[in-house]
C-alpha cells in the first residue's frame, strides 16, 4: 500500500504513537486529521506540526462518534485510511468488588467500542476509495495479558480478534486490515515506570509509528513489534512469568 498522497485519519493522535504517526504521515505528503478529546493537547500538536488538522472528539460517546465521522466524510472527502489509535489503560483490582467499574466501562468505551462503531461508521466512504485501510492498534499484552490490567489486555486481544474478522469480510473489497501491535511504548499510557534507553523491551513512539508504516508499505497485515513478538510466540509460559 502506498505511504504518500493518502488522507489519513488517526483517532488519539494529540500525543504518543498517534502523534509520532501523524508526524511521519506529513513528512510523506499525506493529509492527516487526528482528533482526541482534549482541546489544548490537540492545538499544541498543530503549533508543533502546523499541516495537522485537529478536531476535538471523544469517540467514547455516540454522539460524538457519529458527529465527527460525518463531519470528517463531509470536509475530507478523499480520506481513505483510518487508524484506530485511541486508548486507555487502567489498572483494576476486582478484588475491591465493583468500584473500578466506571474505569472499566470507560477502558472498553475508548479501546473496544469506539474502533467497532467508527470502523462500521467509515467502511462504507472506505469501500468507494480504490485503496483504504484500517489500522487497529493493538497490543502485546492482546496475547500474554498482564493481570493487573485486565480491561486494557481484554479489549486488546478483542481488537485482534476484531481485525481478523474484518480483514475476513473486506477481502473483496479495496479496504484492507491491518493490526500493529507494540510492546510497552514510552508514552503517557505506560506513565514514567520505564524510558526506552533503560530496557531494550520499551519502544519509542517514533520507533512504533515506523513499524506501522513498513507494515502499511510491505502489506503485512498482522505485525507485533519487538518485545510483542515474543508475547505472541510464548503467551502461555511468559502469562505466567509476569503474573507471578
């Protein structure tokens, strides 16, 4: 799939893998709208990378959803890639019974819903364009979860089933799936526990947002990034290495 002269979509893109896409997408001639649901995060982005273009949205909420998309079909006729980026990572004890389920319902809001109500929203402008493709971030953790963030590890290995799928019902069409799934990121979602140039597992967001454009470029549909590798070939025997 080509890399250059796309309109590209990226959901969460005001900072970490979004925007080290959305930064490397304009480098390549694209045009990139990324949306998120904080204000000044998404205008600091402009000011840094000034071709962006910005829409404040919180694909967690329905409305918001179905409003975004139409105004993005409207304004960006030729958008022809979507990348569903977005996501949240909380850790939740269910040993405390029912108080972490709000944090929950939100994880599977952001992580799950929203990628399965934007990617139905969207297929059909995608299926009118002679090459598109979604790209659903997921995760390491999607094959060998980590028990205290269950939700987060849940709605990942969702995403993988969800890709597979799509990718099953689209082969006839022009809209190809694609599922990259990192490692740990140095990003806000891992917080400050690790820096990449501390542990050769942790990838930068720079370092992600290429591997998701040599997918794009080489037509690999299914690629886990470093660390994520290993987490898909061994999840049995590392599931109980890291939950011990």
């Amino acid at each position: 799939m080509k890399t250059s002269g796309n309109t590209i979509l990226i959901t969460g893109g005001g900072s970490g893998i979004g925007l080290a896409l959305a930064e490397s997408m304009l480098d390549r001639g694209n045009t990139v709208i990324i949306c998120g649901r904080r204000r000044d995060r998404l205008q600091a982005a402009k000011k840094r990378l000034s071709g962006l273009n910005i829409r404040v949205c919180d694909i967690s909420l329905p409305r918001s959803r179905r409003a975004f998309t139409a105004w993005v079909t409207s304004e960006f006729k030729d958008l022809n890639i979507l990348v569903n980026n977005a996501g949240i990572q909380r850790p939740i004890e269910f040993l405390k019974g029912h108080h972490h389920l709000p944090d929950a319902d939100q994880e599977v809001a952001t992580n799950l819903t929203a990628p399965i109500h934007l990617s139905a929203l969207l297929i059909p402008h995608l299926r009118r364009k002679k090459e598109s493709a979604i790209v659903n971030i997921s995760s390491g953790l999607a094959f060998t979860p980590l028990a205290a963030v269950p939700v987060y590890c849940a709605t990942k290995a969702a995403i993988h089933s969800l890709s597979l799928c799509l990718r099953h019902q689209l082969q006839k069409t022009s809209v190809r799936v694609f599922e990259v799934a990192p490692p740990m990121v140095a990003t806000e979602l891992s917080g400050s526990r690790h820096r990449p140039d501390e542990d050769e597992d942790i990838m930068t967001s720079r370092a992600v947002a290429a591997g998701i454009l040599d997918a794009l470029k080489r037509n690999k549909y299914e690629v886990a990034l470093g660390a994520a590798a290993h987490l898909r070939a061994q999840r049995e025997s590392l599931f109980a290495a890291i939950n011990q």
